[in-house]
C-alpha cells in the first residue's frame, strides 16, 4: 500500500466510524494526500523512511506546525510555528499526521469525559469511557484509522486508554523523549507515549523520537529468565473476581515464557500513588495553566477548573513535606522490589460507565488510578498491553527495554530490538547463545543482534582451555569466514568485561562479510601453536556438535 493509498483507506475508515468526538482538528483530505506525495517522492530520491506512510494521531497538548493546539480548550487555542520535536520525529522518518485527538481537557484526568469537545466513548462498549486524558489517541488507533498516535503520561494517561482500548500503550522513562512543545500539566512528570497496535510498531516509534541520553548502564534486553515481582490478589484491592483471574492468568503467561514470579507488598507504591493528586504536587498543575483558569473562561471544564485552581493557595512548605514523604515511599518501594526487574499490575482496576464517571467525577477517577499514579512519582518506565484486561510491566527508568522484553512475553510475539544504544561485540565460542559463558552477556543487559560471518580473514582453533573455549585469528592469507553472533552491550559493561577476559584472549576490531568491522573476541597467535585448527567446520558449534 502506497502512502497516497494508506491516506485514503484512512479517510475510509473515517466516513464508516462514529467517533467524531475523538478528534479536535482534523486534518482535510486533500492536505494529508499532498503530505503522503512528498513522502512517496522522498522514497524516490532513496531516502530510507521506517515510518513512510504511517498515519499518526497527536494529542492535542503536543504542537504540531500549522494546526491549532487547544488542549481541549477553545479559549486556550494557540498557532504554534513549530512542531514538537516528538512529533517532527515521526514526520521526519517518513510519518504523516492525520489530525489533533480531543482529551482530558489539559491533560487533567483518566476518563476521556472532561472536554467541550465531548465525551469520549469507549470503542467496544460506547456507554463506558475509553480512558483518559489521551482518549481520542488510542480510540483512533484501536479503530484503525491510524498506525500510531501520541498521547502524554503523567498520572497514567498513556497507559489507562492503551487497556480500555485493548491496544499497546509505551511510558517511556521520563527526559527520554522531549516534552518541549507539550502544554504541561505537571511539567517535572510530564512524558511524551505511543500508542500503536503492536510493540513492534510502538517500540520502533519511540526509538526514533527518543534522545540519545541513555545511561551507559542501561540494559538492552531483558535477561532469558526475568524476575518478576506480582502482587498477591489480596494486595489487587477494588477489582472483580473475573479481572483478578485474568490478572492471575496474565502473570501464568509469563511464568510459562521463562519468567521467574515473587511476590511484592504493594503498600508504599500505593501510598505514593495518592500525593500526586492529594498533596503539594498538584501546585504543579496550577503553574502550568493556573493564570489562564484565574481569567474564569467559560469554556473550563468544571472538574478540571477546580482541581487545578484549588492547588492555587497550596503553600510551598506542603510541596516540601510531600517531597520529602516521596522520598521516604520510594525508599521503601524500592526495598520492596529488591532484584526484581519488573514489576506487573493491572493497569486499572475497573472500567467506568460515562454515567458513573458523572455521578462521582473525583472518586471514579481516582480509583482508575490506583495502579498508575506512583509510576512518574518513582521515576519508572511502563508498558501498557491487553491480556485478558489491560495490565502493565514497569521496570526502573531506562530500564525500558526490559520492559518492552517482557510485554513481549505476554503477547507472545518477539519484540525486536533497537530502544537504547549499545556497542556492538561479536563472540565466536562459549559467550554464543547457549554456550557456557553466554550469561555474562545476559546478566550484563546485552541484547543479541543475530547471526554474522566475519569476513573470509580468519582462523578458528580449538583452545585447551575450561570451559572449551575457541580462538579467531586473522591471516594474511588462507582465510575463511567463521560464524558467529553480534551482540550489543551496554557501554558501561565493556569495560568490565574487558577487565575480567582471561588469556590469552583479547578484544580486537574483526572484519564482517558485508564489509563492517566490529570489537570482537580474537587470540593471541601464539596461543594457537599446536591446537587443533577448527576452521573447517564453519563455526564453533558446528565443531561442539561433531564432537
């Protein structure tokens, strides 16, 4: 499907839906279609687009140039000259906005309901709500009228719609991708999140509007056997016995993929849940849009107005005390998760009707929240994924690529690679994948690329060594290529990788066969005196396997 053709399926799906509510600004047919023939002459000048032709839906908190951004207030509206870097991101490798999605009005609540724009209705059951404050985003995903779309996340809201919508919803660890350009409603716990159909999709639009500002310790992978910290149904407070099977069973899931379940004590993660709306944080919101709401536009919704006015007299010594009982929370949390390197919720406890949400606007709210509100506090990363209900693997920040790892697990479809920057390691011996030494790159956060052959410079020998282990030699003449496997490790594990490598092996720059050269594992060549050269073979395993 062509660009040009995906806009006009889009437009298709469009006429067929009734979800006008979902949407604030969208965008004319005739302005996507000159969008998608750019891109299709970008492809023709060989540009390499990942996105070409991928349609995106932008919260409308986000700037994008020449389109209106109001979040969700009329009287708020604002031309902005530029688009947020998030989104030019997107555009840039190819993507093509179809329109601003209604939401929360800015970005205060979990329901979808607080707009002049309208209510925004569940996709499956039109009397519930689809989840908030990024509504329109993930009902418009869920709908397939869109690849993609944006949503922020501050209390929640890029994940609370990814579960009511049965779609993948990404949190990444606050700073990785910039928030300049988005109307904030807490701006120190503000993050920008995608919403897509599949990880795979999701994972790979977040590398690309992420910075490169990844600790050089940040894992690339989750490891082959995760621990996963799940809380006790006693602990899951609030919720249906059906959704408290359901959650059991997504926790059986990863049990049977590999994973290794302990229990953990919700208490402080709770705890810390409820100061971001019942105490001094909440001042946040009121410097963010507080002077606008103090002007009384007739246009406020009354839910929001008075959450964020009423943080107006919030005096600063109660900040500080929360900060302060904040710190004390994540100390305990932290203890509580221990060596865990995830932890799995449900990411929300219950599914309101609109008419629930109306009777009880506050306490609904609050409720859907339960498992969502500490992630920011805490400074963690969270993927959102439907099995059976909406449930969510939350990882330390930058730890976002085991937690893409894991959500793969209860999808059951791989979630390739490409999150966070590595260095790349080729190994030819033990440290392949299920050779004895492959845990030291497992346990450091390496991520497997794949297979590789070096370039056709080389000898493989057999070692005298324990565990058996082989030696790369490259030669001025009579080489051949030898099999192996491209890792990337995290940068900060090379250097205790390369403290703790034994002789009389080294680590060398080692030629490919498509012409790249890589840091790989070679031998000192007088190591190699009388051991049996093993070339022939093609590979390590090969020759293991012949034995």
């Amino acid at each position: 499907m062509t660009p040009q053709d995906r806009v006009r399926a889009a437009f298709d799906q469009l006429a067929l839906e009734e979800r006008p509510e979902a949407w604030i600004t969208l965008r004319s047919l005739e302005a996507v279609l000159a969008d998608a023939v750019v891109v299709e002459a970008r492809l023709a000048a060989g540009e390499e687009l990942p996105l070409a032709g991928r349609l995106v839906a932008v919260k409308d908190n986000i700037d994008v140039a020449e389109l209106p951004t109001t979040a969700a207030c009329p009287s708020y509206e604002y031309q902005p000259l530029i688009s947020a870097p998030a989104v030019q991101r997107l555009v840039d490798a190819g993507a093509i906005v179809l329109g601003k999605t209604n939401l929360d009005q800015f970005a205060t609540g979990l329901v979808g309901t607080r707009s002049p724009y309208g209510a925004v209705r569940d996709v499956r059951d039109p009397s519930r709500v689809s989840g908030g404050s990024s509504s329109g985003s993930a009902v418009v995903v869920a709908l397939g009228i869109v690849d993609l779309a944006l949503g922020t996340d501050t209390a929640g809201s890029g994940r609370v719609p990814a579960a009511f919508q049965q779609i993948v919803g990404i949190k990444p660890s606050l700073g990785l991708v910039p928030t300049t350009g988005v109307v904030p409603a807490c701006r120190s716990l503000d993050c920008v999140t995608i919403f897509a159909r599949t990880l795979a999709e999701g994972r790979q639009a977040i590398a690309i509007m992420a910075d490169p500002v990844w600790p050089a310790d940040a894992p690339l992978a989750a490891p082959p056997h995760p621990i996963v910290a799940v809380p006790d149904r006693s602990e899951l407070t609030g919720m249906s016995p059906d959704w408290l099977d359901a959650f059991e069973q997504a926790a059986k899931t990863l049990e049977t993929a590999g994973a290794r379940l302990r229990p953990i004590r919700l208490g402080p993660f709770l705890a810390a849940a409820k100061l971001l709306y019942e105490g001094g944080f909440v001042a946040e919101r009121y410097a963010a849009v507080g002077a606008f709401l103090d002007t009384a536009p007739a246009d406020v919704d009354p839910v929001v107005g008075a959450i964020i006015t009423g943080a107006r007299d919030i005096p600063a010594h109660v900040l500080v005390a929360d900060t302060e009982r904040l710190e004390t929370l994540r100390r305990e949390a932290m203890a509580e998760w221990g060596d865990a390197d995830a932890l799995l919720l449900p990411t929300a406890p219950i599914h309101p009707t609109i008419a629930e949400v109306a009777a009880d606007p506050v306490g609904v709210n609050a409720r859907v929240g339960t498992y969502t509100n500490f992630c920011n506090l805490f400074d963690l990363a969270a993927v959102a994924v439907p099995a059976g209900i909406g449930v969510q693997v939350i990882t330390r920040g930058f730890a976002d690529a085991v937690a893409l790892d894991i959500a793969a697990m209860l999808t059951g479809v791989p979630s390739p690679g490409g999150y966070a920057g590595g260095l790349p390691l080729l190994v030819v011996g033990a440290h392949l994948s299920g050779q004895p030494l492959n845990h030291q790159l497992t346990s450091a956060g390496a991520r497997l690329i794949g297979r590789v052959d070096t370039a056709p410079e080389y000898r493989l020998y057999a070692l005298p060594s324990t565990p058996p282990k082989p030696g790369l030699v490259r030669v001025a003449e009579g080489g051949a290529a030898v099999e192996g496997e491209l890792w990337e490790l995290p940068p900060a594990a090379l250097g205790p990788f390369l403290a703790a490598l034994p002789s009389p092996m080294v680590l060398g720059k080692v030629g490919l066969a498509d012409g790249t050269s890589v840091t790989g594992f070679l031998c000192e060549t007088s190591a190699v005196a009388g051991a049996p050269d093993i070339t022939g073979y093609g590979g390590w395993r090969s020759y293991r396997a012949s034995r």
